[in-house]
C-alpha cells in the first residue's frame, strides 16, 4: 500500500482562457506510514497536488491510487471512506471551518462519518486535547479565534475523523515557534506510534528536517526531487528555485567537517546534536 | 458544483471585445435587447442567432463556456418551451397527444421563445465574459449621471451596483469553498433521498450567507481605511476611452435591428 501519481495534470479551467498546467504529468511513488515534506516555490502546485490526495479536485488525465483506493478522473466514482481515510488541513483554516461553535465543528467529520454520538464526542474530545484547545475555545465560534487558535481548531477538526493520512496544506504559518515544534513533534508521533502517514507543505526546511522521511519539491506543476532531506543539500539550484534555506546547524556542519575532520551526515542535526559533535571533537 | 457557474463571471482575454470601452458594450447591450424584443418567427430567429454567434466568435472565448452559462437555465427555457407549446391554438395542427394539440403556431412560438432566451443569455454572457465588473458598473454610471441632477444618488447606486457584481463570483466562490470543506469531511449528497439533498443544500446557506457578511463588513473597513467617502472626486484607474472601434461596435447593431424589422 502506498500512495502512486501516475501521469496525473491537472489545470484550472474557469478564469482564464489559457491556463498552464498546475499540475504537469505527475508520477510519483511514496510508501505509507511515513513523515512525508512537500517543499516547492508559491505557485508550483503543492495545494493542488494535495486536494487531489481525497478527490476535491479531480485530475483530467492519469490515475492515482492511495492505501488500497483508485482515483480516476472524473466521471468516475470517488472510492468510498476516501475522504474519512485521509483528512485535509486546508491552507486557509478559516476556509475549513464553518459551524457555529469549534466544538461542533469537531463533531461535524465524526458524526458524518458513521459514528455513535458518545463514540464521536470521544473522538472529538481527544483531538481537542491533543491539539491544546480548552473548552472556553471550543465553546467560541470560529471568528472569535485568534489566526493561530483557527489552525488548531482546523488540525483537530480532521484528527478527529481519525484518518489514516493526513495531509498539511503549511500547518505552521500563524503558530508561534513553539508550537511549530510542537505540531511537528505531534504529528511525527501520530506517524510512528499509530502508525499514520502525514504529509505536510511547508516553507521553511527547518522546521521538518528532523521527522521528514521523505522530500519532494516540486517545481512548476512537475516534480522536481524526491528523497532523503539531507540528499538535498547539494541541489542547490532546486534549494534556491524553492526558496528553501539550508538549516543553519546543518551549514555550520559541513562548514566544520573539514577543519574538525567530522564524518558525514545522513541527515540534518538539531542544534543540540550538533553542539555535541563540536564538543566531542575539540575534547 | 461540478458544472460551475459560469454566468457573471470574467474571463481574462485580449480580443477585440474585451478592448472594446465598456459603456458602448453596455449601449450594445441595450441595442441588442431591443433587436431581440423584435424578433417573432423563425426568420428573424436565425437572424438575431447570426448575429450573436459572429459576436461570440469576437470574443475569442470557445462556446462551450457559453453552453455552459446556459446550462443551469436550461429547465426554464424548456418550460417556457413547452408552456409555448401546449397553450397556443395558431396554425396548422400537427400532432395530438392525449387531450393536447400541437400547432405549427405554438410550435413556432414556443422555440421563438426559447431562442430569444438563449440570446439574451449569451449576450449578457459576452459582456459578463469580456468586462470586468467594475467596468460594467462605472459605464453604467456614466449612462446615470446625468439623472444626477434630478436628485437621484447615482454615486451611490453605481457604487453599491459595483460592489454587488463585484461580490457575485466571491459568493460563489465562498459557497465552493465552503461545499470542499464539508465534502472533505465527509458531507455528500450522493445516495441521499431528495429530501435529505434538498435539506442539506439550505444547510449549506447558512455558512456562506454569514461568510459574505462578515466579507462586506471586512470591505468595509478596508475602504474606510483608505479614506473612501462617497461624492468625493476620486480619479480612475482604468479611463474609460471611447475610440472609433466602439462607434463601429454600437453601430453594427443596427444590422440586426434592420434586418429583424424588414423580416418581421
Ligand atoms: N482556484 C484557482 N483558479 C485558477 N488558478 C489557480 C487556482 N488555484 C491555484 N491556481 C494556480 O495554479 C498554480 C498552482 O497553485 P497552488 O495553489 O497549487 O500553488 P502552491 O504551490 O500551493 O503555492 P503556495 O505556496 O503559494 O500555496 C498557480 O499557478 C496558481 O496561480
Ligand atoms: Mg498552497
């Protein structure tokens, strides 16, 4: 099982005449049960790519096969359980949320999707906490929050579907640095003590280093690189195109490692880890 | 939502219509509907279809987004087709169904009517496709000022017409939105009964209503923030420029308004 593009585009039919492709011949391979980072300039397609992940946008050409379901171009059916098997946490969350209160919002994805009303309190209950929201929050509607409160409501509300995917339209704009790295630590748990596959768009190469298994950038609708993080650091034309920044302890490293001799690096460090070799080597 | 709106909507181009100054596109408008008015038989019918059809070649823009803007209309038209049909008595007649007769006069009539309707929708589709909003609204308040002196608030009128065609495709677009948001957890009208679809769709209402609210209060305060006050003189960033094209424009309606009238 495992999620596999094949020959997927994708393009934008309703405002102008002449649209590029937003999405070019897509093949892509990923396994499951994985921390996986989509990185790509603004505009090269990640948020179309990832709303063809559970049918909201359908592709006009190829076939997409995620866990055990086909996604054809339309007219063909949507798989069944395909949006409660993999949860979207839009790039707008004020866009993803629109009952009265958070905590019916919570509510709305458990009970859509056949559960008994104490079974989806539970389940919403769960995502609350997991996410940090209190009650005075979930009693608020939506408009009430703070930018960084809607996000975490909008990441709770998909938890709570229990989905075995889910996918991050740049879960950590609007959050403070802190619960950037908490979200992370969070959703890098979700991945290996349920064993979930999560997907996450981000910017800043930073953040995700750590937990990604898996990179892809993508560039202009098509997919430019897949792979370990740390392969990535001598493409440096594929790094500037994204807009991406090397992570400064992983620069301080390779601009150490002759000088201290240090061997090479199969993945970014924390600064911590780093901190560590230094000291070790100059003892 | 799979066929989406298309009426109202701009579509990006650079032919000839879309350089053409807005107000002498909305006097053809007004020169067309006139025409159409006029038009009662199958002649006249094929005539005013002409014509339409060298418009929509001009816009560059492929017919199918003008079937698509007929589409979600199509019930009506068929309705007043058969409506046409069933109740007018003229002519020879043709068929009978039943208890109903049909007559070539009610025939003719009826996919006159049709016909007209469908012109009037794909001309205001070509003005719709080829002006952006605020364009139609700052013609149409050119063609009102002069009733400005009469007392009538013409700045208010174009700025409240402005602010609505400009909100027309946002709501849409809100309801879209807001249609992925519940699709992506799970919400579906697939394999519901017509009640339960009927249900759910008013359901859908009451986000997007609110959302458009809180839009115009955000609009709002962005112009108050920029100093907007009504009547007061205020430059424009897009001129608008009458050129000899736009004469030749106004002027070829009066083509089909001849011709419909000799044919009649
Ligand atoms: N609703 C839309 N209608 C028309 N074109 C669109 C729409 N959404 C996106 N596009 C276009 O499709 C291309 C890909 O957009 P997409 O939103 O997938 O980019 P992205 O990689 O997510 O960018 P960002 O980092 O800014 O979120 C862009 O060129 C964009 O202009
Ligand atoms: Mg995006």
């Amino acid at each position: 099982m495992g999620i596999t593009f094949e020959q997927v585009s994708y393009r934008y039919k309703e405002r102008a005449l002449k649209q590029h492709l937003a999405l070019d011949h897509i093949d892509l391979s990923l396994k499951t049960n994985q921390f996986i980072t989509i990185v790509g300039a603004p505009g090269s397609g990640k948020s179309t790519l990832l709303q063809h992940l559970n049918g909201l946008l359908r592709a006009d050409h190829g076939t997409i096969h995620v866990l055990d379901m086909v996604i054809s171009p339309s007219p063909a059916k949507l798989p069944k359980g395909l949006n409660q098997r993999i949860g979207l946490v839009f790039q707008y969350p004020e866009q993803q949320l629109f009952k009265e209160t958070i905590w019916e919002d919570l509510l709305y994805g458990p009970l859509n999707f056949d559960m008994s009303k104490t079974e989806a309190e539970l389940a919403a209950k769960t995502a609350a906490e997991f996410m940090g929201l209190d009650d005075l929050i979930l009693a608020k509607c939506p408009y009430q929050l703070s930018s960084g409160q809607i996000r975490k409501a909008a990441i709770a509300a998909v938890l709570a579907a229990g989905p075995e995917i889910i996918v991050l339209d740049e879960p950590t704009a609007s959050l403070d640095a802190s619960s950037r790295l908490e979200l992370m630590t969070l959703l890098h748990r979700q991945c290996q003590e349920q064993g979930r596959t999560v997907i996450v768009v981000t910017h800043a190469l930073e953040e995700v280093a750590p937990f990604t298994d898996q990179i892809i950038v993508m560039d202009e609708g098509t997919i430019a690189f897949v792979g370990k993080p740390h392969e990535l650091v001598n493409r440096t034309d594929l790094i500037d195109k994204a807009g991406l920044q090397i992570p400064a302890a992983y620069e301080l490293y390779a601009a150490l490692q002759k000088p201290l001799r240090l061997s090479k690096l199969d993945h970014y460090p924390s600064a911590a880890e780093l901190a560590a070799v230094i000291k070790a080597a100059i003892s | 939502m799979k066929h989406k709106l298309m009426l109202g909507r701009y579509i990006e181009g650079q032919s000839l219509l879309h350089r053409l100054d807005p107000r002498s596109k909305l006097a053809g408008m007004l020169c067309f509907i006139a025409a159409v008015f006029l038009i009662n038989s199958y002649v006249t019918l094929f005539i005013g279809l002409v014509f339409t059809l060298i418009i929509i070649v001009l816009t560059k823009i492929p017919l199918s987004y003008y079937i698509r803007a007929i589409k979600p209309l199509i019930f009506l038209i068929a309705f007043i087709t058969l409506f046409h049909i069933f109740f007018h008595t003229e002519g020879a007649r043709m068929l009978k169904v039943g208890v109903f007769s049909i007559y070539s006069g009610g025939l003719e009539k009826g996919l006159v009517a049709a016909g007209r309707m469908t012109l009037f929708i794909a001309f205001a589709s070509v003005l719709s496709f080829t002006t952006q909003p605020d364009r139609i609204a700052n013609a149409l308040g050119s063609f009102l000022r002069p009733l400005k002196r009469l007392g009538v608030p013409v700045e208010r009128l174009t700025l409240m017409l402005s602010l609505s065609l400009r909100f027309i495709p946002t709501i849409f677009e809100e309801a879209e939105r807001i249609w992925k948001a519940q699709v992506s957890r799970g919400f579906s009208l697939a394999d519901q009964p017509l009640k339960e679809k009927a249900k759910r769709t008013i359901a859908l209402l009451v986000p997007v209503t609110s959302s458009a609210f809180r839009r115009a209060e955000s609009l709002a305060d962005a112009m108050e923030a920029r100093s907007y006050r009504l009547g007061a003189s205020r430059s424009q960033y897009r001129q608008m420029l009458w050129k000899r094209s736009d004469t030749l424009f106004v002027l070829s309606f009066t083509l089909p308004i001849c011709l419909i009238t000799l044919f009649n």
